[in-house]
C-alpha cells in the first residue's frame, strides 16, 4: 500500500511549482487526442463510452475549440458510439493509421497501406470535413531519412498534413498505474498520480516556454499531444483549467500550426528526426529542456 504522505508531499511539490511560475502570458494551444477509440486499460466499472464522454464534457466546459482526435480504425466496430459522441460533439478525426503500427518496425508499403485502410472510417465520419491530418504513431517516422522522405512524399502528394507535437508529458503513462490502483481500491495512491501528472503537465509547460523563448524570443503556439485514456478523462478538467490559467487559449490545430515554427512539417525532408522544440534546441547545438516520469509511475500498485 502507498504511504498516504507520498501524495501530499507530491501535491506540495506541485503547488510549489505552479506558484512560483512566471506571471501567465497569452499564448495559443491545439488540443489533440490520439487512439481513438480506445486507448489502454480501462480500470475495473469504466467503459469507452465514459471515458469520451467525460473527455467531451471537459472541452466543452473548457470552452476549447474543436479538438482532433486520430483514430486508428481497427478497435472502431468495437467502438462505434466512442467516435460517434466524438463526432455529435463537434470534435474532429485525423489519421492515426489503421492499428497504430510503428513506421519503425514496419516497411513503407505496409505503413501506408495502413494509413489508406484507415480512410474508409475517416470519410464516413467526416464527410464534410478536413480530416487529412496526420499522426504518427509513437511520432516515429522510420529509422533512415529515405523511408522518412518516402512516407512525407507520400502525404504530401495524398494532401495530407503532419500533425506536430510542441506540448507533451508523455500522459499515456499514468492510465495503466491508475487502472491498477483503481482494482486495489488505492485512494493515496490514486491521489499521488493526479499529482505527478499535474506536475509534469506543469513541468513540461515550462519546459517549452524556456525552450522557445531561448530559440525565438516568444512563445510560439503549442500543439498538446494527450490519448483518450481512463486518467486523461479524469484529470481533463483540473488539466485544462491550469493551462487557462496559465494564460493559455484553446485554438485549432490548423490556427497553430499557421506558425512559421510549424512550416518545415509541412515539407518533405530527409532527415530523420521528427519536429518539436526539443530537436530545434539540438539543431541549434543547445542541450534540451528534459521532462521525466515519476520513478515509481510503472510499479505503483503492482
């Protein structure tokens, strides 16, 4: 059983954090959402349709701007009220693949041939709208620049946009600790995740304003990378309403990305390292801002 006091001492930690950040500033946040329909454990009495529906209330409630949320089609017959509450509630999809396959691991022409077995889902969802956006999953593009040039000519000439990734905390991870926490009926356990993960979606805020501040002397806007996860829907409210008062401002992906930080995406390139804050550091020979899990996040509740 987790000691009570891990919880508040990792709550105070936060709090710290939070309160001695830097005055808010106006800044512009696409909120996007891989996996759907269905994204890792859900814990014991949870089902998919309560996790998207307490997802789409917390945006609503956010006042957020329609969000994308990248499907992969294999778990959508499963599923299908999950993409339909997502669809009704206005949201939007972008192509996360067919079964979320690691470009990787997997040769070019199976990877596409995912990307297009995903479009037949993609087209009856949105019939009247743009979801020729694009994820990759695990945000791998190969491991040679000739299979990364061949994928991103691929896209492009399918007129497809790269969804880029400037914001990301990497929250995928708590869902399996809190589903395992929720089964031991763990309340202190429980209630040290909700605070690492605020931390670390305070921690990696930061990370990205001194990044880009170092780079560009502003703050460029920032696209979130989150999942449709049991704990993602919990946290959702208490998440977006740090990032408003952060100063932050809930626009669409497409707003964000008209930035010139985001135009290399939309090009083909050789090279094999994905777009994001961290790699611009690198390029610029500077050392990265770095955002780590908890130690403890993968064996909480085992």
């Amino acid at each position: 059983m987790t000691n009570p006091c891990t919880a508040l001492v990792a709550a105070a930690v936060f709090v710290a954090v939070v309160t001695s950040s830097p005055a808010a500033q106006s800044q512009d946040l696409a909120l996007t959402f891989d996996d759907l329909p269905a994204h890792n454990d859900l814990p014991v009495g949870e089902t998919r349709v309560g996790v998207i529906s307490r997802l789409v209330a917390a945006l609503a409630d956010a006042n957020a701007a329609p969000s994308y949320g990248f499907i992969n089609a294999a778990s959508a017959a499963d599923n299908p009220a999950v993409l339909e509450i997502w669809r009704a509630s206005g949201n939007r999809f972008g192509n996360h693949t067919w079964s979320h396959i690691n470009l990787t691991e997997a040769p070019a022409e199976v990877f596409l041939a995912e990307v297009t077995r995903n479009e037949a889902t993609l087209r009856a969802l949105s019939p009247d709208a743009d979801w020729r956006w694009f994820r990759y999953p695990y945000l791998a593009e190969g491991e040679t620049p000739q299979k990364r040039k061949a994928i991103r000519d691929w896209l492009a000439e399918n007129r497809y946009r790269v969804a880029s990734v400037t914001l990301n905390f990497d929250d995928w991870a708590w869902n399996a600790p809190y589903a395992r926490c929720v089964a031991r009926a763990d309340e202190a356990a429980i209630a040290s995740l909700e605070a690492s993960f605020m931390k670390a979606a305070a921690d990696s805020l930061a990370a990205a304003r001194k990044m880009s501040r170092t780079l560009y002397d502003r703050d460029i806007p920032l696209v979130l990378l989150m999942h449709v996860g049991a704990f993602d829907a919990r946290m959702a409210p208490r998440l977006l309403a740090f990032y408003r008062d952060e100063g932050l401002r809930f626009v669409p992906l497409e707003a964000a990305q008209a930035d010139p930080f985001y135009a290399p995406d939309s090009r083909s390139s050789a090279s094999p390292a994905p777009l994001g804050l961290e790699q611009a550091m690198i390029d610029r020979g500077l050392a990265p801002e770095r955002v780590s899990q908890p130690a403890d996040l993968m064996t909480l509740c085992q």
